[in-house]
C-alpha cells in the first residue's frame, strides 16, 4: 500500500472525530426546544466538517483528489437525517465546483451518492439506530464505499483504472473502519439519549401514579418500617401519612396474614425471589379489617443486597365480603343441593373460572378435581350441533336481554354415552356498569325423561300418521278413540264413532257366526287376527285385515282393547290379477302351462279314484309362423285368439284348453270311455281350425296336427303324457300335418333314438369325427374336371357309417350345423388351397350352406370371408350352394349375403332346383352363377318326354339368366347324352364317381388329370 496514500487518508479520518465532539457541545436541551435550528446548525457544520476535510487531500493529478468526504456525509444521511444531510451535500457540492477539474462532477457524484445512501438506509432503519450492530455498519460502509470506486470508472482520459487500482485497498480498508468507529460513538450517544428519556417517562409515570389513582403505594426500608406512602394508602388505613412513618407494616398486619408475608419478605431480602403477590388484610385505625390485594418488589444495590422495597396494594374490601357471603351462601345451598341429584356450577365471569360440584363430575364421568381443573371440558363436551344455541343462550342472558338462561342439550360423557342436559343459570352479581361477574347455575340430567318424551311423541307420531287405522276401545267394545286414517278408511269422523259401539262396523258378509266365534277368541286370548269384511259410511263393503289387543289393568282384567286394520281389498284384487297372470295365458285367457299341471294333477288323482279314463290332446297350429311373417303378429295375435274361442267351443264345460305358448295348445278331455269320443272332439277341433281367419282386411288359412296320448294307457305321469302327446303331435306333421294322431311306442323308441343320436352328434362335433368326400362335377362337353362337391361323412366308432339324411336335419332341429357347416367350409376352402398350391390346379369346391346356417350363423360370414382372403381363394375356388325356399325368406339377411359373398368373388350355386318354391323374380333378383338340376327330372330323362322338356326348359332359361347349369343324379350315359344334347354345362352323379376322399380324388383327377367320360 502506497504510504502517500494512507497518511492523508488517516488524517482525514481523524478530522471525522470532530463531527462527535460538535454534537456534544450542543445542550441536548438546546436540541429539543430549537430543534429545526439545531438541524440547520447540525447541518452546516457537518458542511463545514467535509469542506475542512476536501482541504487536506490525496492529490492524484491536478483536478483529480481523494478524501474522506464520503464517510462524514454518509454518516450524516444514516444519523441526522435528510434536512441536515441536504445542507451539507450543498455545501460540499460547492466546494467541490469551485475547485474545478476533470474530477468535478465525479466529486460531485460521490458527495450525493454518499448521503442520499445515508438519507435512504436511516428510512428503514431509524428507530434501531442506538442498537445498531457493527455488522451492519460495515455492511452499510462498504455499499457506499463501492458506489464512490464505481464513479471512477467515468473519470476522462483513461485515468479511472490506474486510480483504482491505488486507491480501492485503503477506501475499502480504511473507510469501513473510519465509518464504524464514528457510528459506534454516535449511536452510544442515541443510547444515552433513549436511556434517558425512558427514565424521564418511568418517573412521570411513577409520580402520577403515587399521588393520583386507587392504588396504594409504600416504600419501606429492609427494616419493615414506612419510608414513604401515598395518599391512597393512608386513605385505606385510615391513618394520616405521619403516623403511618412511625410504624412498621408488620403492626397493622392481621395476625392470621403475618407470618406468610414475613416469610415471603425475609426469601426476597435473601435474593431467591425478586417480588411475590398476595391477597392481605390490615387492621386500620378504627379497627376494621380491611382487605387488599399486595404486589412486593425490591430495590438492589452492590453484591445483589436490598435497599428498598416498594409495594402496591388495591382495595379488595368488598369483594372479598361479597365472596364471603357467597361461600356461606354456596355452603348453604351444597347442603341442599348434595341430597339431589342436582349438578351445581358458580362461574367467576371476569376471571373466567368455573367451579362444578360432584354431582356435575358424575353426569359428565369424570372426578370433580379434573372438572374444575378445565374450564372448558365440560363445554367441549356439548354435541357440536348443540353447542352454538348454548353459547348463544348464555351470551344473551349476560347482555341482559334474558331473565334467565335456560337450554336443553346434548352431552358426550366420558364414558362414550350421550345424556340430554337442562342447564338452567342466571347472573348473581353485577358491577356498577351492569358488566356481569359471576353467573350461577345448575345442571339437570333429562336423559330418561327425554326417552319418555321421545317414546310419547313417536307413539303419537305412529298413532296420528299411521296408514292402518287405530281405535282404542273399552272392555265393552265402545270405541274411545280413532286417529286419522281410522275416519279416512271408514267415513267416520272422531266424534261420529266416539262412544259408539264398534258393531256399527259390522258387514253381513262375515256370516252369522263369525263375530260370536271372533268375540270368543278376544275374551279366551285376549287378542285376535285375520281377514274380514266391513262396512263404510256410504255402504260400501270392502276387506280389512284385523288385528285386536287387549291391554289389561294390575289386576289383570280387561282394561282397553287396540284395534288395527288396514283396507286390503286392493291387495286381495292384486293377489287375484297376480294369480291369474301366474295361471292364465294373457293373450287369449286360457290357462297356462302352469295351471294346466296343477290341473292333470288334479285329474289324474281324479281319474286314480274313479277308475276312469282322460285324454291329453296336443295341438300345433300349421303355417302359423307364415301368417306371423306376412300379415303382422298383430294378426297372428288375433288368430290365436279366435283359435282358443275355436277350441273352446269343441269341448264340453268339464274339459280343459291350455295354451302352453305360441302357437301350441292343449286340450284335457276327461272321464272318456272310448276313443270314439275322443276321435269325434280332434276331427271338430281340425275342421274348426281349418275354417277361414278373416283377419281385419284379410283372410288366413291354417290347419292343426294334433297328438293324442292316453291316461293311463299311454302313461302314468305328467311329464310322461306331455311328451308322449308332443311326439304324437310331430307324428302328425310328418304324415303331412291337419290330422291327428295316437301316441305308439314305436314313437318313444325313436325319440329315445334320437336323443342318443344328438348326444353322439355333439360329441362327434367336439372331437372332430367327420370327413369330407369330394364327388366331381364333369364339364359334359369336354369332358374335363374342374369342379368338385364336398359332402360330409359321419364314421361312428359304434353306428359306423351314418348317412347325412339321418343327422343332417337333426343338426339343424338342434343348431349343431351352424358349428359343422363352419368345420365343412373351412376344410374345404383349405382343400381348394392346397391343391392350387401343390398341384397348381383350380378345382370349385362346393359346400352346401343350410338356411338355419344363414338364421344363426352371426359373425361367421365375415369369418369365412377372412379366411377366403387369408388363403388368397377367389370364385374359381368356393362355391356356396344354396335351396330355393332360402330366396324366399327375407327374415334372414339373404340378399346382404349374397351380395357379400358376390362382392369377395365368391360364387353362388342355387341346388334342387325346380323342387320348391321356384320364383323367376327371385332367380332375375339375386346374383346366382349356376343352376342345379334336382336328380328327380333328371332320373328319368331319357324315358320320359315332359321331364327332359323341363330340363330342356331350365337349362335354357338359365343361359338366358346367364348361369351355368349342373344336372345332379346322372347315372347312365344315355342320361349323359340327353343331357349333352340339351345345352347341359355340367353333369354330376354315379355316371362319373361316387363321392371320394381327397386323396383317391387327387390321385384320380388332379394328377395328370384324364378326361372323364364314365366311370
């Protein structure tokens, strides 16, 4: 470091000290009393102190100079504030203007900057000037310190940095401390200041006290004698302040109070306890007691002894009587109230204690020394919802605006119960400016009248908006009573049936003796239940259900009788309905299954007793589902209805029609001799059934195929009869249907047959036991085959060989062909696959689809499609073959189907063509690709002139339609040739192969394939 630098630097710092002793000349008194003069003096001399300073410099350059000017205005800023700050900034300012040079307005710079940092910190800072820290000083020091090394920066010519780099170690080491040291003298003096004007204050205040106010005060020596005391205090004792000086406080001490003051005074004259309280009585010069409450402290010297002690003592006379009294009167009423059950509570409202007896410790469950320990337990103890309407109580009854306070709530006792309360009290003491003091008060537990209460008010609540009607009788039957629903049932007000006999009631209905037997049971067992009729004002009959109790008095006789009976004649309604929608056929009235059993039960106990004869007829209406479908099941609706009014009229009144369902019925005939009668009854039912339906606009005709069964020929069980009938029934339908038929037991073997046979058949769909044959369709002009048909083959391990004719239509009753015609088609569609890509030949392979397929196959049209895709197969792989009478069913989706199928290029075959419901608009409507020829006209075509024309006709309608035709059955070359001669595409049959498996079919006509002429 530069000592050019740090002498005038150090002198300069020195000269700050004077700024200290300036301040002390000035009498602080002086200070006060011409304070705005003293700031301008403060302020001008604080000037006169920095241009004294910026006289004796550090000299850089000419123009450019260094000081201390920084530190005394920034010192002026922090402790004499804005106005003497600003005076001295000014005048420095000017100083440093009329010096001049290329440092002029930095100077000036720095003189502003210095005290305006001042000026600022002081605004945040002022009223911790006298404690302020030496940490903070420094931190203070060096921000304004930084800022003035930061205005060298904009000195001219580039002489900033070189300045700088001399002086910022001094600044920032000599500055700071110049700064501390000026601070801590200063803020010492702020210190003596403060300290003194709060001494100043203390004794104003403790003279204004002494001799004005209701508070005693004495001085006394360590010796117990008075030293000095006020007027209040002489006022209180009744003794004049001489008299008092001649005394010692311990001679006017009420003897009782004397020894725990001394004790108390002799442990702070030894130090252990700097000042106690306590409530004391004096005996004054009249010789009356007077009670005060006293507060002691002392006054220490050198080595912590006492000097003085200094006491205050506040008049407590009469309320220390008043307490008295209301301890002798609490005293009192304790021995009152301690042989009740009665909780008592006494509340010192401006000390905000509470006082609780035991009994108030029991109803909350606790001990009575932790109640009154807690001033709010008992209150925290209120259920929150009650808790505010209490509080609200009390607060209005203090304010006045109540004579009493007086709620009732809820408690939550300790031990986890609720108990309801009425808490009663009221305000015994007020002072002068009606603020209340004490309030008193007395706890009720209402628990169990409140459980009365409640038991009355729900027994009234239940008696008064009950829906059964009440009436209270005597033990003579005269009504005493009725609640509301007892007139609303009845038609009676309370005053029209009040003292009445209750026979007013009474209904014929009930019979002669029911009230005899009734009014028996009362007297026997005292009470009686059950259904019976009654009578309303206006007449009206209706049914109640009665039940009557007999209350007895404590000798046990009658003494009233409760009546409840509630209207269920709508009830009983409901049950009848309820019953009959059980039993009886909604649609057409008839009985339902359910009340046809219990019927055949009923006859055939019957029939078991008498030793005769019934016979079970199962009907099932033929065509039905087509009038359903073509005219509405509005119509059929209507159909049925006018069929059960037809069956009825067939029968005799003792016979039974049921209708078990859709479109099938029953009909019981009993106690027959002979089946002459039972043939007479079905051949009436078949002709009444076959009659015309006019139907609204429209005509329908059905017939009937009725299955006739025997009791107890046929069978000797229910079950046994329906399904004997049922079989009868389907007998009928295969003979051709609108006829009946007898069950035989040829019919039971074949249902048992084919029970066995679905249960093989499901098991043969789960294990996979079909196979597929393929029959080649020849192309007859050449001869070549490209065109295959895939039928199934069933090998069972215990039937053999079973023919798709015999459980073909049992997978469609059942719906097992929708799983097999999916196994079928996705065999053969791989089996197309396969040979195209292993022998690289296009063989259509087709697969017969069911109608009940088309019904209830769901998603599996798109599954086909996806896997047609997945193999790359197109129409000259696929072909569906499907039956006329499918055309016709529009309830299937067939055309979206179609056009499906149409759409992935798969082709669509139309088989047996000619043998159903052929349509020529189906056949233009539909996107069909080939017909086929049923065997039945091609069987004898080359003998018989009208089925070759039939032939001759379809094959050349077909071409005109643009399809191919296929005849099926060929089996002769001169069925062949005809054929051939016809136009026919293809021919299929026995001519050229029974059906194969795919093996013997590659190795016959996919290897080096021949041309197929016979075979």
């Amino acid at each position: 470091m530069d000592k050019g630098i740090l002498f005038p630097l150090v002198q300069n710092a020195a000269l700050l000290l004077a700024l200290v002793f300036l301040y002390d000349v000035i009498p602080k008194k002086h200070q006060r009393q011409y304070f705005l003069l003293w700031r301008i003096i403060i302020g001008m001399l604080i000037g006169g102190i920095g241009i004294t300073i910026m006289s004796t410099p550090w000299i850089y350059q000419p123009g450019v100079f260094f000081d201390t000017r920084s530190v005394i205005l920034c010192i002026s800023g922090l402790f004499f504030g804005g106005l003497p700050t600003f005076i001295a900034v000014v005048m420095t300012a000017l100083y440093r203007i009329s010096i001049g040079g290329a440092g002029m307005w930095i100077g000036v710079g720095v003189i502003v900057s210095s005290g305006l940092i001042g000026v600022i910190w002081r605004q945040y800072r002022k009223s911790y000037l006298a404690n302020i820290s030496g940490r903070e000083i420094f931190l203070f020091a060096y921000a304004v310190h930084i800022v003035m090394l930061l205005w060298f920066v904009f000195l001219p010519n580039g002489i900033g940095m070189p300045l700088l780099e001399q002086v910022t170690l001094p600044v920032l080491t000599i500055f700071p401390i110049a700064t501390w040291l000026l601070s801590r003298l200063l803020s010492r003096r702020f210190e003596l200041e403060r300290d003194e004007q709060i001494r100043l204050q203390d004794d104003f205040l403790f003279r204004s006290q002494f001799n004005v106010g209701n508070i005693g005060i004495a001085i006394t020596g360590i010796d117990q004698k008075w030293i000095k005391v006020n007027p209040r205090l002489c006022q209180m004792l009744k003794y004049s302040e001489a008299e008092l000086l001649r005394m010692t406080w311990a001679q006017i001490t009420h003897p009782d109070d004397l020894e725990s003051d001394a004790l108390k005074f002799e442990l702070m004259l030894r130090g252990e306890i700097d000042n106690y309280e306590m409530d004391k009585r004096f005996i004054v010069k009249d010789g009356s007691v007077v009670y005060t409450h006293m507060t002691v402290a002392c006054k220490r010297g050198g080595s912590n002894t006492a000097l003085l002690v200094i006491a205050g003592y506040l008049d407590i006379t009469s309320q220390a009587l008043a307490d008295q009294e209301v301890l002798a009167s609490r005293e009192q009423l304790e021995l009152v109230l301690s042989s009740s059950d009665l909780g008592v509570w006494d509340w010192d409202i401006r000390h905000d204690r509470i006082e609780r007896n035991a009994r108030s410790a029991d109803i909350l469950g606790c001990d009575v020394d932790m109640l009154n320990a807690n001033s709010r337990q008992w209150m925290d103890a209120i259920v929150a919802e009650d808790r505010p309407k209490v509080l609200h109580s009390i607060e209005a009854h203090i304010r006045g605006e109540t004579a009493q306070h007086k709620m009732e709530y809820r408690l939550n006792t300790l031990n986890r119960k609720v108990r309801w309360i009425l808490d009663t009290g009221k305000v015994v003491s007020r002072d002068a400016n009606d603020n209340a003091l004490r309030m008193c008060g007395t706890y009720t537990d209402i628990t169990d009248a409140k459980l009365i209460e409640e038991s009355l008010k729900l027994s009234a609540l239940v008696y008064d908006n009950s829906s059964e009607a009440m009436s209270v009788l005597d033990e003579k039957g005269v009504i005493i009573t009725v609640n509301a629903a007892f007139s609303v049932m009845t038609g009676y007000r309370e005053f029209e049936v009040r003292d009445q006999h209750i026979r007013l009631l009474y209904c014929d209905l009930n019979g002669r003796d029911f009230y005899t037997q009734m009014n028996n049971e009362i007297r026997e067992k005292g009470q009686w239940q059950g259904e019976m009729w009654q009578r309303r004002k206006n007449g009206e009959e209706y049914v109640i259900w009665l039940t009557i109790n007999t209350i007895n008095d404590k000798e046990g006789h009658p003494y009233r009788r409760v009546a409840l009976f509630s209207d269920i004649t709508d009830k009983k309604q409901n049950e009848h309905l309820i019953w009959k929608q059980a039993n009886y056929d909604t649609l057409t009235g008839l009985p339902n299954r359910r009340m046809l059993l219990e019927y055949l039960s009923s006859e055939v106990k019957n029939a078991d007793r008498n030793r005769n004869h019934f016979a079970l007829l199962f009907l099932d209406l033929d065509f039905f589902k087509e009038v359903n479908d073509t005219l509405g099941h509005a119509m059929g609706d209507l159909l049925l209805i006018e069929t059960a009014s037809r069956l009825k009229s067939c029968v005799r009144d003792a016979d039974v029609v049921a209708r078990l369902g859709g479109d099938e019925f029953t009909v019981v005939l009993s106690s027959m001799e002979d089946h002459k009668g039972i043939e007479r009854v079905a051949e009436n039912i078949l002709r009444r059934i076959a009659e015309p339906y006019v139907l609204g606009e429209e005509t329908a005709y059905i017939s009937a195929s009725i299955g006739i069964t025997l009791y107890p020929d046929d069978s000797t069980s229910i079950e046994g009869l329906l399904k004997h009938a049922d079989q009868a029934m389907y007998a009928a339908k295969d003979q051709g249907r609108n006829r009946f038929n007898y069950f035989t037991p040829s019919m039971q073997e074949y249902a048992k047959y084919r029970m066995r046979l679905i249960q093989d058949l499901r098991q043969a769909v789960a294990n996979k036991e079909f196979e597929l044959h393929y029959q080649p369709i020849v192309a007859l002009a050449t001869g070549e085959v490209t065109k295959a048909e895939a039928l199934i083959r069933w090998h069972h391990a215990e039937r053999g060989a079973v023919s798709p004719a015999e459980f073909i239509p049992v997978a469609e009753d059942t719906g097992l062909i929708v799983e097999i015609g999916n196994w079928v088609f996705e065999q053969a569609a791989r089996q197309s696959a396969a040979w195209r890509h292993e022998l690289g030949v296009e063989i259509q392979i087709s697969v017969n689809k069911s109608p009940i397929q088309f019904r209830d196959e769901g998603t599996l049209l798109n599954d086909w499609l996806k896997l047609l895709q997945d193999l790359n197969i197109t129409g000259a792989g696929v072909c569906v073959e499907i039956t006329e009478g499918l055309l016709l069913d529009a309830s299937m989706g067939v055309t979206e189907k179609l056009l499906a199928y149409r759409d992935a290029g798969v082709q669509v075959s139309l088989d047996d063509f000619g043998t159903g419901y052929s349509s020529l608009a189906y056949l233009k409507k539909f996107d069909i690709d080939y017909l086929k020829i049923d065997q039945s006209f091609t069987r004898h075509i080359d003998t018989d002139s009208n089925d070759q024309i039939l032939c001759e006709a379809i094959i050349v309608m077909a071409h005109k339609l643009g399809m191919k035709v296929i005849a099926e059955g060929v089996e002769t070359e001169a069925q062949r040739q005809v054929l051939l001669a016809a136009g026919c595409d293809y021919g299929q049959g026995y001519l050229f192969s029974r059906p194969v498996p795919a093996a013997e079919f590659t190795q016959k006509y996919l290897q080096d394939p021949p041309l197929v002429s016979r075979v």
